[in-house]
C-alpha cells in the first residue's frame, strides 16, 4: 500500500512540479517518471525520502548530473556591461525582439539570453537566432473558434492581480485533469496560451514592468502539454519570472517539502514557492488578499481534491 501511495503521489507531484518546470524556465527535470519512481524505490519507500529525492536530483542542471557528460564552458565570457553588447553585434543581421511585442531590444533583452546560458556566447547567440525564427513561424496567430473560447473563458491565463512591486499575477487553472474537455487540441490550447502571454507582455509594457509572477492551482497540467509549454517558455520567455506559486499543497506535504527546499539551488527557492491557503497564495505573492478571486482566497477548500490526486 506504502509503495502504491508513493508511486501515486510521485506521479501527482512530479505533474504538479512540471508546472514550476515550466514557469520558472529551467530544464532540470530530466529524469522520466519510470526512472525516478524505480531510483526512488531502491532508496526507500517513506514519503519524506521520496521528496527529498524529488526536490534534489531531477533538479540539477543536466551538465550537473552524474549521468551526464563532464560539462566543458567554452567562450565564457564576463557578465558585465561589455558582454551583452557582444551579442548584439553578433545579431546585427537579424531583427532580434526586445522584451515585449513588437518593440525594440534593450541591453537587458540581450543579457537575459546570456544569463540563462551562463555567459556563453555562442549559445547564447544560437538561442537568440532560433527565438527570432520560432517567432517569424510562429505570429500572427490566426484563432479559430477554439481558440476563440479558451481566450474568453479565461482557460489559458488570466491576470487575477497586480502585486506591489508591479508585476502581474498570472493564474492558470489546470482544472484537476479537465483542461482539455471538450475537444480541445494540446496546439489548440498553445495557440490560445501564447496569445494570453504576449496580451499579459503588452500591458506590461504599458505599465512599465519587468517580471511576472504566475500561480498554478487545480493540479498538474496533462504531460505533453506541460512538456511541450516547459520548451516553449526555456526557449523564448526566459528570465521573465521572478516567482512561481503552486496551490493548493496540503499542508503535511508542504511542511515535509518547505523543510528540504534548501538542497535547491539558491535561485530556484525564490523562484518557486508552495502554498496551503489563499493567506498563504497572498502573502508569498505580495497582494492584498481581497484583490486575489473569491476561489484562490479560499483554495484551501480544495485540499480534499488535492490529497485524492495523490491517493488515486
């Protein structure tokens, strides 16, 4: 029963981490659900060891792993103010996109590329060319009546708050295992995710901010979606999160995984928090409780949909 249960709640948890996978733009879980259930079974069974091996290993960066090759940094270059004008030139020949629709790249545009790539010039360079081709194949998307319905219905994101240091609150339902009802395709929902996104980026622009937060609540996203949207955002929205919340996480669970965030990368603890109640959500977030929705004030109420995810 013991093994049941961890086996169950390591698919649950690993879903719902795909979320923070996802939004927090790393590329760290690597490990496939068999392999981390199996590495997880030779350690040991209890729940307390299972996420402490959830919240460590798949977390490293591949080049950290001991399964990986020894990772060699080559044309490492200094992240000073010189650095992203050396990009910059190399880009010369292409229409490279600043931070937002349609406007035109800062210095900081070009470091967040070489940020997320540790200073490396040349991937940096590859990554900055493939974004300007993904976006050239990618817009403008023409919404069918589908799409049309996730972006009414709010499905696909929606700005809930604006929080004190201005940046905007994400939220994305994922529906406990119903997101896609009603025949709605994985590009289907995509299209209708990348729309709400740059909408999202445009008003940020506007009011002049720099960072999103995003708050995941209903459970884990379906696997391929969340693998397909974790490329999406590493590859072409990097370094624009600066929190990512997940809820509702019954407590027990919580208390268990807020104790072994420190095996985490510095970085990642503050880029991803875990949240019981709607105070919490509000708190960790930095808004006003009453500006958040009636449902996430009192997501606690959705604890027992939260544990039968884990049981079954």
């Amino acid at each position: 029963m013991e093994s049941d249960m961890t086996k169950s709640f390591l698919t649950h948890l690993r879903g719902v981490l795909r979320v923070s996978h996802a939004v927090s733009h790393y590329s760290f879980i690597q490990l496939s659900l068999t392999e981390l259930q199996r590495y997880a079974m030779r350690r040991t069974t209890s729940l307390a060891a299972v996420i402490l091996i959830l919240f460590c290993e798949p977390f490293a960066p591949p080049r950290w792993t001991s399964r990986s090759k020894p990772y060699v940094q080559t044309s490492l270059i200094s992240l000073d103010v010189a650095a992203p004008a050396v990009l910059q030139g190399k880009l010369r020949d292409i229409d490279f996109p600043g931070r937002y629709p349609g406007s035109k790249p800062e210095v900081a545009d070009f470091k967040r590329f070489l940020d997320v790539q540790g200073g490396n010039l040349p991937k940096a360079e590859a990554m900055a060319r493939h974004h300007v081709e993904w976006r050239e194949a990618t817009f403008p998307i023409i919404p069918d009546r589908t799409v049309q319905m996730l972006l009414a219905s709010g499905r696909c994101g929606q700005v809930v708050a604006w929080n004190g240091k201005n940046e905007p609150i994400v939220m994305f339902d994922w529906k406990w295992g119903h997101l896609l009802d009603g025949g709605v395709s994985t590009d289907q929902f995509i299209s209708c995710f990348l729309t709400r996104i740059e909408s999202v980026l445009s008003e940020m622009e506007e009011r002049k901010s720099h960072k999103w937060c995003w708050l995941s609540i209903g459970g884990p996203p379906p696997l391929e979606l969340g693998t397909k949207l974790s490329h999406i955002l590493d590859d072409h929205y990097p370094d624009l999160l600066r929190l990512a919340v997940i809820a509702p996480i019954p407590a027990t669970i919580k208390r268990i995984a807020d104790s072994m965030l420190y095996f985490l990368p510095k970085r990642m603890q503050e880029k991803f928090k875990l949240a019981s109640t709607g105070q919490e959500v509000a708190e960790v977030l930095g808004c006003d409780m009453a500006d958040l929705p009636l449902r996430v004030q009192e997501i606690e109420n959705e604890k027992g949909k939260a544990l039968l995810k884990l049981a079954y």
